[in-house]
C-alpha cells in the first residue's frame, strides 16, 4: 500500500462503521517500510513509523476486532483499496 491509499480505506471503514470497529491493530508494509497502525471506532492513534522490520515476514498484517462486521467485508475494501492503487 501506500499511505494515502491505506488510510483512505481506513478512513472509509471508520466512517461507515465506526461503532462496530471495536479495535483495529497491526503492521503495514507502506512501500516497503513498517508502519504500526492501532484504533478503537473513529479514534485513530498516530501512525509508528520502525526503523526495520521486526521479523523476516514483511507482509501487512491486521487484526480487526468488530460486532456485525463480515471478515469478507473488511478484506474486500482493502483489496479493491489495493487494486484501485495499480
């Protein structure tokens, strides 16, 4: 992903679901680098920003915690968030 891309998605699930996002975490590869993502409904801490990756895995890795909220939804915003990126 890139940042704008990732949040724009991120944003958009808050906006629409907020109440039923319980909690949101993880580590996205934004162009290569890791980013720590957290939050709870709308409320969004600041991105982290790490100086290296913490293991050889290198992917984006989310867990989402929500009421009412399909697993299948969440992947299908992010996935067309990706492919709307090129």
């Amino acid at each position: 992903f890139t940042w704008p891309v990732f949040a724009g998605a991120l944003e958009l699930l808050a906006a629409l679901r907020g109440p039923d996002l319980l909690r949101m975490k993880g580590i996205v590869n934004v162009g290569g680098a890791p980013v720590v993502v957290q939050g709870v409904q709308h409320i969004f801490s600041d991105p982290v920003h790490l100086d290296r990756w913490p293991s050889d895995d290198h992917g984006t890795r989310l867990v989402f915690i929500t009421r009412r909220i399909e697993r299948a939804a969440v992947a299908a915003l992010f996935a067309a968030a990706a492919a709307l990126e090129g």
